[in-house]
C-alpha cells in the first residue's frame, strides 16, 4: 500500500505498480498497462452526504464552488487550490424531455438528458480538461499535446490559452467537424493535420510527447478521468442524489465510460451511494470495436485480470484485415480505443451492456433531439439511438428512468446536420438511409405572395 492519500496504480491486477501524484505518466512504468488515480479516503476529508456538496452553490462567487467539476473537489483531491485552472465547466443542466423519451420508448417522465453542450468548448471535455490542466500546474508542464477527433483539442486549446500553456493537436486531415478545427485555430494551438486517422494520430503524439517532453492530455492521462466523474455527481444532484436506472452513453477512446464507472464505484465505496445505475456504452456501427470485444470475443474486467493480450490480438487483426473506422459520427471514429480495458471495469462495476447503432439511426436520433428542444452533434445521439434501440430489445424497461449524455454541442458540426436535412452530404461523409425527419429549407421567390404560400396562409 503506498502511504500517500493521492496516488498512481496500474489497474492491471498482475500488476498494480504505484507511483507518486506528482509523477507524469500516461501508462504504467512497469507494465505498460493504464493508470488510475487512487485515493485513500481514510485519510482525506470526505462528507457524510453527498446533499453536503450543495452547499457550495451560496459560495458562488468563488470560482472553485462556481465550477461543477470543482464543486466536488473532495472526491478528485490531487492537488491544492492554487494548482486548480479552471474556466467554470460543468455549468451543465439535466433536463426530462417528454418527446426525446417518447422516441425511445419509454414512459412518460422516465427521459433525461445531461447535456454537455453548455460547456465553454461546447463538449464534455472541459470536465477532464480543467482537472488535468491542473495536475498540469501542479507538475509544472509548460507544453501540452493530444489527438483528437476534435472536441478534445477544442478543449485543449481554449484551457491552454487560459492557463498561459503552449498547446499542441495532432487531428486527422479532413477528420474533424470544421466548429472543431475553428476553435483550435481560434485558441491559438499549434495544429498539425496529420494524414491519418485519430488512431494514427494518438500513436504519433504519444511518440511525440515522449520524445519532446510534452504533457500528454488524452484520456490516457487518468487525471482527465477524474474531472468526468462529476459529470455523473451532476446527474446525481439534479436527481436528489437517487441514482437513475441507466446511464447511456456514447463509446469512442471510452474516456467517460471509464469515468463514470470509477465515479460510481468509489461512490459506493465512500457509502455515499447505495445503488449503482446500470451503463450501457454505445458505439457506432462503423467504429465498433468494444461492441465486438464485449459481445462477440466475451471479454470482461475479471477481477482486473482481464485479458491483454485479446486486447493485442484485436489490434493486430485490425492491421492485417486493413480494418479502418468509418461513421459520420466522427467524435467517436475510433478503432483503437485506449481506455478499453477501464471501459471494462466500469461495465463490470454498472452490470453495464454495448451496443453499436448505424449512423442513419444516429443522425435521426439527433434530429429529434433538435426538434425536441436540445440539438447536439451526431456522436452525442449515439447516447438516445442506443437507448432506443435498447428498448426495443426490452434490455430497457419501459418505466425506468434513463439519462443519455449528450457530449457536444449542435454546432460542433454543422456539415452533417445539412447533409441530414438537405441530403446533401459532404463528399465522403455521405449517410445512407431513410432520414425520417428531414427538415427540408424551402425555396421561395422574392416575392411576398409567394412567402405567404409558403408559410400556409
Ligand atoms: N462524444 C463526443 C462529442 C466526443 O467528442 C467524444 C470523443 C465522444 C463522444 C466519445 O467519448 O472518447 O470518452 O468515449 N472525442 C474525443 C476527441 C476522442 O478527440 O475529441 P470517449
């Protein structure tokens, strides 16, 4: 047992090397396998209550209580305050919407939405963003780099920009959603379109960062998991700290997956919690891989014995079969996903289920999210099409209460909500299928009776 409150352990069970806080790794020394941040809470403060957290809204002015990640430092304590960068994430909102639940199928009042959106990037990453940026400062890191399908080095350059760091993106040439590359650009990082796909791009900048030293930010670097947990503390809250029935989801590298089983785990472990929500972790059609790990291969958390070499032999068969990615729902365009293996812990943690959804099922589920008063990007409908999908099966009840996650923000990718409407996709971004609620713009003469015509008189 280390003899720190705050500390680094692989989670491979053969393994479980420690290492210090302070140390900057995004895999174990030892074994190569991934890194958890753990915490011994006998010796940190915790409260008796999650309700205890709510206090912090009188104390708003402080921009510690003002974010609704750092709102719950107590339960991500690895650093001071004056390590803490932060730029108020987590002003996010879990919404009921009757006729997003009507869509999936479920009872009237069982639909939440957790919207990410609202974010200042506009996606979940500014949750993990503002905790690694910490543990950025905390190890005195002046340069910091990661791969992204997008939202990820949206989130890198806007925190970057804020804490005075040097930002690096590693992005797929012509791979991300132009609302994404605009606001690297905008940031200020240094944005190296590499010709490749995100899985290309991870393996690059992590080659990178080793030899030049930079701090990696992919959620590889388990201090960006421990921001995400609060995404569920949220939905907890917004709930009156009764865990929903599920957590829906959508999978790419399986940062938040992760995260979300870890939040819940060691909420359970705290006695903070007496019932866990069951997850259900939805990929794309065309990027399918934990859906192929879970249901086909059967492979499983194990105790922490899971199997690293089936793992290895997916990849490999992947490089022989020239097996690439393809979705419209390009956040989540991942084949190799790093964080697999934790993803794995938190299905065995939340009795959790995989599924994967086509991208025409994707991009109607987005639209009825617009139409139903939210809008978000296509990889985020992922979260409502695998619900509904999962209903259909009855692995969902009908009356349970279900929070999908919406992960970015509608204008992320303006590209593919046209091409949705319109029919007319990007070149290589086309979507076949039958795209039940096209909202079609109409063509009118500049003519008042004409427009009259067109409005229904
Ligand atoms: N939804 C959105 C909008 C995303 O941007 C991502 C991931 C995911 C879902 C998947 O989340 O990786 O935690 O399973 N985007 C990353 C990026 C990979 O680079 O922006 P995950």
């Amino acid at each position: 047992m280390n003899p720190n409150a705050v500390y680094q352990k692989c989670i491979h069970a053969d393994c479980g090397a420690t290492c210090d806080v302070g140390d900057v790794h995004v895999a174990c020394p030892v074994c190569g396998e991934l890194l958890d941040v753990v915490y011994d809470w006998s010796k940190l403060p915790v409260p008796a209550r999650l309700a205890d957290f709510a206090a912090r809204w009188a104390g708003r002015a402080n921009p510690l209580d003002f974010s609704g990640v750092w709102r719950f430092r107590e339960l991500l304590n690895f650093c001071d305050d004056r390590c803490r960068v932060t730029l108020g994430e987590g002003q996010t909102l879990l919404t009921p919407n009757a006729g997003v639940g009507r869509y999936v199928g479920l009872k009237d009042g069982g639909l939440f939405l957790q919207y990410e959106g609202l974010n200042p990037s506009g996606s979940f990453k500014d949750n993990g963003m503002t905790a690694a940026f910490s543990h950025a400062r905390l190890v005195g890191a002046r340069r910091v780099a990661c791969a992204s399908t997008g939202n990820t080095s949206a989130s890198l350059a806007l925190y970057a920009a804020h804490a005075g760091m040097q930002s690096i993106v590693f992005v797929g040439s012509g791979r991300i959603a132009f609302g994404k590359l605009a606001q690297a650009l905008d940031y200020g990082a240094l944005t190296l379109q590499i010709a490749g796909d995100f899985d290309a791009c991870m393996r690059r900048v992590k080659e990178a960062a080793k030899r030049l030293g930079l701090y990696l930010m992919n959620s590889v670097n388990p201090f960006r998991l421990e921001g995400q947990k609060t995404i569920m503390l949220r939905v907890l809250e917004a709930l009156a700290w009764q865990a929903p029935d599920w957590i829906v989801v959508p999978g790419g590298n399986l940062g938040n997956s992760s995260a979300f089983g870890k939040a819940f785990g060691e909420l359970k472990e705290l006695g903070l919690i007496d019932r866990v929500p069951r997850l259900a972790v939805i990929n794309a059609a065309g990027a399918d891989t934990l859906d192929r790990l879970v249901n086909q291969k059967k492979l499983r958390w194990n105790g922490g014995q899971y199997d690293k070499a089936a793992l290895a032999e997916d990849w490999a068969w992947q490089d022989r079969t020239h097996r690439l990615p393809h979705t419209i729902a390009s956040a989540i365009e991942i084949a190799r996903p790093v964080n697999a293996a934790k993803c794995l812990r938190a299905l065995s943690i939340c009795d959790g289920v995989v599924r994967s959804v086509s991208d025409a099922e994707i991009l109607d589920a987005k639209a009825q999210v617009g139409r139903c008063g939210l809008g978000c990007e296509p990889a985020s409908a992922a979260s409502v099409a695998g619900a509904r999908r999962l209903v259909e099966e009855g692995v969902i009840d009908r009356d349970a209460r279900v929070v999908c996650i919406l992960t970015g923000h509608a204008l992320k990718d303006p590209d593919a909500t046209v091409g949705y409407h319109t029919g007319r996709f990007a070149p290589g971004k086309e979507v076949e299928g039958p795209r039940n609620f096209a909202n079609l713009p109409v063509q009118v003469d500049d003519d008042i009776d004409a427009i009259c015509r067109a409005v229904g008189e």
